[in-house]
C-alpha cells in the first residue's frame, strides 16, 4: 500500500464507519438529547461516579485500547472485533477532542461552577 492508498482508506473507513457509528451510539448513548450535548453522557456517569468527565472518557477509552492491546499480544476478541475495537478507539478520540473543545467540560473537570461566572 503506498501514501494514496492508506489516507483513501482512512478517508473511507472515516466516512462510512467512524461518522455513522458516532450518529447512532451518539444517539443512544445520550438519552435521545444529542443535538443538545452529545457529551451528555460522560457528565452524567460522571456526576454519578463523582469524577470529571473527562476521567469517565478515559475509563470508556481505555477499555477499548485494553481490548486492542490484547489482540496485538496474540489473543482473540470475543465481543468485538479489532476492527470495531479500532473504530471505537478512533471515536472516542474525536469525542475527547471535542470535549476539550467544550467549556462547561472543562471547567467541571477543574471543579470550576460556571453557572455563576459573569454573576458578578
């Protein structure tokens, strides 16, 4: 394979694995309120557990690059396959990226209230 070849099979496993997957367990995993915070989830576990939001990420994360790393130590996935493992690593990434992106993310993970900034 040379350069072409792997960003066209990037951009396709993108496009048609990554965009479709994040649409439909962004749905689910959200209560149905995706177009008000696709994030919604890792605040709300978070909430839960007393961790920021950004920790649930990393425990979800890590799950699927535990996953990974055992695949590359020569055992075989059961529940998934790699490539969904690796499709999962992938949107988790993105997902993280746009956590970071967020300000009411950041700020609960700093234990900043921002419901009360500008109060003043």
């Amino acid at each position: 394979m040379n350069h072409k070849q792997r960003l066209e099979l990037i951009r396709h496993f993108f496009e048609t694995k990554c965009i479709p997957t994040l649409e439909a367990k962004g749905h689910d995993y959200t209560n149905g309120t995706i177009k008000d915070d696709p994030n919604t989830n890792f605040k709300i576990v978070g909430d839960m557990l007393h961790m920021s939001p950004l920790i649930t990420w990393a425990v979800y994360f890590m799950k699927h690059i535990t996953a990974i790393i055992t695949f590359v130590n020569g055992t075989d996935l059961k529940s998934e396959s790699i490539n969904e493992r690796i499709l999962d690593a992938i949107n988790y990434l993105f997902i993280l990226y746009t956590m970071l992106e967020d300000e009411s993310t950041l700020a609960k993970a700093k234990g900043i209230d921002i419901s009360t900034m500008g109060d003043e």
